[in-house]
C-alpha cells in the first residue's frame, strides 16, 4: 500500500475488503468453542454482521460508483466493524462471564424502553401522547411484569455507586464507553486516530461537513459528490477493522490463520 498511486486507493481496497468478506464466508459451521455455545453464537453473530457490513459497502461501490458513493453512510458502517470488534475483543478476554453480561443486559434495554414509553404517554403533546400509547399497547402493556421481574433479577449486575454515593444503572452492557474497551483491549491508537473520525460522521460535526468542502472562485461550496481518497479511506478503515476481527476469529475458532488473513491484502 506504500506509495499507492491515486488511481489504485480505491481498487486496492475494494479487492482486499472483497477478498476478506470471500474469507469470512467461507465456513458454514464453526465447532463450539470451550467457553461454551453462547460465546460461539455471538461471536459467530459479530462475525456475519461484519462480513455483512463489508459486503453493504461493496455493493454501494458496485451500484453508486466512486463519485457518487455516499461517504457519510460509508463512514457509519464502518464504525460499526470497529464497534463490533473492540466489543468481541473484550469478550474474548474472559468469555463466559462477559458473554452472559452482555446477553443479560437486554433486560436493562427493555426496561429502559418500557419505563420511557410509559413517561412520554403522559406528554403535552397529543399527537405524541398517541402514539406512546399505540405503543405500549402493542409492545409493553402484557410484558409489563414479566420485564419488571427480569429486570429485578438481573440489575445488581449493573449498578455502579456515583461520586454522591447513589446506585446508577449502566448505560451499556459494560458499563465502559467505547474507548475503554478500546484501551482495555489494545485499540487505543485506532480509537484515537479511526473511530474519532468516523465518529465526526456519525454525529454530524463540521469535520464531516469539511470532507465535502470545495473551494470556487465566488466562495465556498459543499457538494455531496465523493473524491476517489474519501471512498478509498472508508474501504480502508473497513477492512481494517475486519481484517482485525478476522483474525480474533480465526484464533477463537481455529478456522483460519493470520497469514491467511493477511493474503487477502494481496488479492
């Protein structure tokens, strides 16, 4: 990739991203890993949302071209493999206790949702007092105890004491934002320098506007019309991300090995 003329950042990288989905897909079966089936599920399930991620932005190649290639939406899919990734790597680090955390916690999820859709029926609004309550009597309204009881059997697993000394609930499975994992699993750096810029994507932050920015003789212009290093940069970023996951799994699952991995940059 060193020294790689313009002209080749976006072929190079769309036949390493292709070659590593083609990798990906290549198992049908995995046999159970020893942490136990639930561990082999999801890390089976991350492995086809990133092969699927992957193969969502070689399809937006294939059908928008390069000039017309939506970047922003790149950006988010890409985000994703690294949120997957940092999240399976974490995991990995003790298996069957973070794996049943991480499942358990949709339990948090649903109470969560439920408790809010229940606050916001009793809005000013009438239109949005409605439409809470269409919802929670299509979702909420005959799961209201058993949600609360799976929620009370589970919430010790995620409280935390605050500074003022009160119980709070996680906000995530972890209760550790995306860095932490980040740093407790060795990705600090493409935290710092990828998922930072990814992110400016995801919230909609003037660096994203900037990607888009063109200078003309009577001022400034923001045009949506993408630059051959703006797409070769989001199939960069994604088959990073994958080609990390890849070889998490490889390691896991004993599918494959890191050279293996490493020749689809070679595609």
């Amino acid at each position: 990739m060193i020294g790689l003329a313009e002209e080749e950042w976006v072929p190079y990288h769309r036949r390493a991203l292709h070659a590593l989905t083609a990798l990906g897909q290549s198992i049908k079966s995995v046999h159970p890993h020893s942490a136990g089936h639930e561990y082999t599920s999801i890390m089976s399930s991350f492995l086809v949302h990133n092969v699927s991620a992957a193969k969502s932005l070689l399809s937006l190649c294939e059908n928008m071209g390069t000039d017309w290639f939506p970047v922003a939406v790149g950006y988010g899919i890409a985000r994703t493999i690294f949120e997957v990734d940092v999240t399976a790597h974490y995991i990995a680090l003790e298996p069957q206790e973070r794996v049943s955390q991480y499942i358990l916690f949709e339990h948090i999820l649903n109470k969560k949702a439920m408790d809010a859709c229940k606050r916001h029926r009793r809005s000013d609004d009438p239109l949005s007092r409605e439409a809470m309550d269409n919802e929670w009597r299509g979702k909420w309204e005959q799961r209201e105890h058993e949600i609360d009881k799976q929620y009370e059997a589970v919430k010790a697993l995620f409280t935390k004491k605050r500074r003022d000394g009160k119980d709070c609930i996680f906000n995530n499975w972890s209760g550790k934002n995306i860095r932490d994992l980040a740093t407790a699993t060795g990705h600090e750096a493409a935290y710092d320098i990828f998922y930072s810029k990814l992110s400016s994507f995801t919230h909609i932050d003037v660096l994203s506007a900037n990607q888009f920015l063109r200078l003309r003789p009577n001022g400034l212009t923001f045009t949506q019309r993408a630059t051959p290093f703006h797409v070769g940069e989001v199939l960069h970023d994604a088959a990073s991300f994958l080609t990390c996951y890849l070889r998490l799994f490889g390691t896991q699952f004993d599918v494959w090995d890191d050279a293996a991995v490493s020749a689809c940059w070679d595609a």
